[in-house]
C-alpha cells in the first residue's frame, strides 16, 4: 500500500502545472486550481497578428499571450478609435481609413498589433458604355447562377441575357424561384435574348411576362437600342432567321436606320463553335450576312456551355481582318460545364470548358475591349482589345 506522502506530492505537482496554462483574450486571473497560486509576474504581453490590413467595416480577432503563460486578464486600447475601435476581446473593426495601434496590456506590461485599414475597393464606374453577358444562366439544383450573380453585383453596365435564361423549361415558377433570386436581382439593367430552353414553355411566354418591355416586343423577340457610340441589337435564334423572313428583313432595316459607328449583336445559338455538343448553328447565317453586309463588329452567342473567342470572320467562316465579325461564346453563366473542346473550328482564338464566369465589354467611340471574369475561386481569364470598321 502506498504511504500518503508522495500522493500529496503528485497532486501538488499536477495542480502547478495547470496553472501554467496558455491565456485567452478575456479570461479573468484568479487563483491557480487546488487553492495554490503561481507566483510568478508577466514579463511579456505578445499579440496575434503582429499587424493586419482591413477595409472599412471590417473586422480582425487578435489574440494576446503572456509569458509565463498565465490565466490573466488583458486591457485593450487603439491608439486611434477614429481608425480602428476594439473590443474587450480583441476583435478589432476598422472604422475609416488610416493606421491604429492595438494594445493588451496586463499587469503594466504590453503588447501590439499594428494595424492598416483601408478605403477598400473602388466603387464601379458609372457603367455606361459596358455590357456584362452571359448565357446558360439559372436553376434551382445548380448554385454557379448564384457565383455570376455574385459578380454582377459588383459590376457596374447593362446586363445582357445570351438565352436560357432559367432551366429546365422557362416557366413561371422557374423564373421565380430560380433565376429570380439571383439574376432577377439585376433585372432592372437586363436586356435580354431567349433560348430554346425558354421556349419549352409555349412560345416563350413565361419569358415574355418576366421580363415585360425589357424583352422587346412581346412574342417577337428580337429588338434594338443605342449605348454609346454603339448600336446593340438582340435577335431571336429560336425563330426564322432565313433570308427573307421577318425577323432577317426587320434585321436589315434596323441596321440601315441606325447612325452609330459601332454595332454589337447577340442571340442565343452561335454560328460558329468548336463545341462537340451543339457546334455550328448553320442556320444563323442569314443573320450573319445582314450584319456583316451593314458593317457590324461583334457577335455574342451561348448555348454551348463554355467560353470561346473567335477573330473577325465573314458568315462562311473565312478569316477578314478587315470587316469580318468577331464572335464571342459565353455560355458560362452558371449551368453545368461541357468542357467539350473538338478540333478547333477555323479562327478560334480563345477556349476553356471549365469556367462559369461574365464577360464583360467596355465600348468606346471606334473600339471596345473584353474582359472574361470568373467567379471566386476559377482562374482562366481573357482580355484584348478590337476596333470597330
């Protein structure tokens, strides 16, 4: 049987070790357990992040420590709370921009933090002469409409709608539920286009109804207006385009009528792609020639759930520097990839089948630029400049 001695020598060893312990931001000093205290003072106060950038309206947990590593209770200052406020516990919160000093502080020793707050980013710009486009957009079981939408946000221009707007089938509750709470928060800046999975509902009506006069005529489709320098025009690939029907005639005349040196087309089903599921939309040509024979610049088209940028090209898909139509396929907004590249299609320039993202188009007098950007967390990007004829 053991004697009581070393017992008593154990515990007390057990209960000096405890009191050892690492602090913690706002706990309280008090006796060590067992009824023995530690005597020994706080020789130093560190603090954790030694420094840290935040913008305004942001926040930052710091940790303090001291050595020896004690339960105490730490005092925390700025030197600055018109900068950066912080709380008993360490959490710091930027207030406008500048420098601040945080200090815990205890038993008349100290440590800091130095900390940065920033303005944070810019404002967009006002917006005016870019277009923010994507297609292939929303359902209720996907969340990459929520990623593009979530750029959007942030992102000041008219927004454009290359087609299959909502999935499965465009109808109203879908547009309710699904393209609503995302996409349908910029809807009062969106100039759409429908796709064929919009016309799963009978005529598109749903569409029609959702987006009212922002759609254009209704039952029609198809639709004009100037941004800029830019005359823009939204067609309808889900309805004739032969040479001769109503919407290729309409087509002609618009583009005779407008007086602006730029011009920008977009639907939903691209003339040219390297896609293996869709490819080339042959039936769009007719639309190609009107532009083409008028000038035009720039075509955007989804239906292909990728990104793809093609050099300027006449309606046969042969190569023109000169007056030939650069298109653009942006089916990247938010349902599911067909990373479907085949044997690339003649002038294409730019593929990726991985990346939801927005491309976006800054119009000036006689030139433009684009910009593909993807949602948090992808990296492909693509940028360049072209000029108008």
């Amino acid at each position: 049987m053991l004697k009581p001695y070393p017992r008593t020598i154990a515990l007390g060893f057990l209960a000096v070790g405890c009191s050892e312990m690492a602090s913690s931001p706002g706990a309280r000093e008090g006796p060590a357990e067992n009824g023995l205290q530690a005597s020994s003072q706080v020789r130093s106060v560190s603090v954790r992040p030694a420094s840290a950038t935040i913008e305004v309206g942001k926040t930052v947990q710091l940790t303090a420590t001291a050595k020896p590593r004690r339960r105490v209770t730490f005092t925390w200052n700025s030197s600055s709370p018109a900068v950066a406020t912080v709380s008993s516990s360490g959490l710091v919160e930027g207030i406008a921009a500048g420098a601040a000093t945080i200090t815990a502080a205890s038993g008349g020793v100290s440590g800091s933090s130095n900390i940065t707050v920033s303005a944070g980013p810019a404002p967009p710009p006002s917006g005016s002469n870019v277009l923010l486009a994507a297609g292939d957009i929303s359902s209720c079981s996907s969340s990459g409409d929520a990623a593009t939408a979530a750029l959007l946000d942030g992102l000041a221009g008219t927004v454009l709608t290359l087609g299959d707007n909502v999935y499965d089938d465009g109808t109203a509750g879908q547009f309710t539920n699904c393209y609503e709470p995302t996409w349908g928060r910029h809807k009062s800046r969106t100039r759409p286009s429908p796709g064929n999975h919009d016309y799963h509902t009978s005529g598109a009506s749903a569409y029609y109804a959702y987006f009212g006069a922002s759609a254009g005529p209704a039952g029609q489709g198809y639709y004009s207006f100037d941004l800029g320098d830019w005359h823009i025009i939204s067609l309808n690939s889900n309805v004739s385009m032969s040479a001769g029907s109503a919407q290729e005639r309409w087509l002609r005349a618009d583009l005779a009528a407008s007086t602006k040196a730029c011009t920008l087309a977009y639907w939903h089903h691209p003339r040219f792609s390297s896609g293996t599921r869709h490819g080339n939309a042959s039936n769009t040509q007719p639309l190609w020639q009107a532009l083409y024979d008028y000038g035009a610049d720039v075509v955007l088209a989804g239906h292909e759930h990728n990104y793809e940028r093609f050099g300027p090209q006449r309606p046969d898909g042969t190569a023109d520097a000169a007056r030939g139509l650069r298109e653009f396929v942006a089916g990247t907004g938010g349902i599911g990839h067909y990373d479907d590249l085949g044997t690339p299609k003649p002038n294409s320039e730019r593929f990726n089948g991985t990346t939801f993202g927005i491309l976006k188009l800054t119009l000036g007098a006689t030139s433009y630029s684009w910009q593909f950007i993807p949602v948090a967390g992808q990296a492909f990007t693509d940028s360049g400049t072209g000029s108008c004829h």
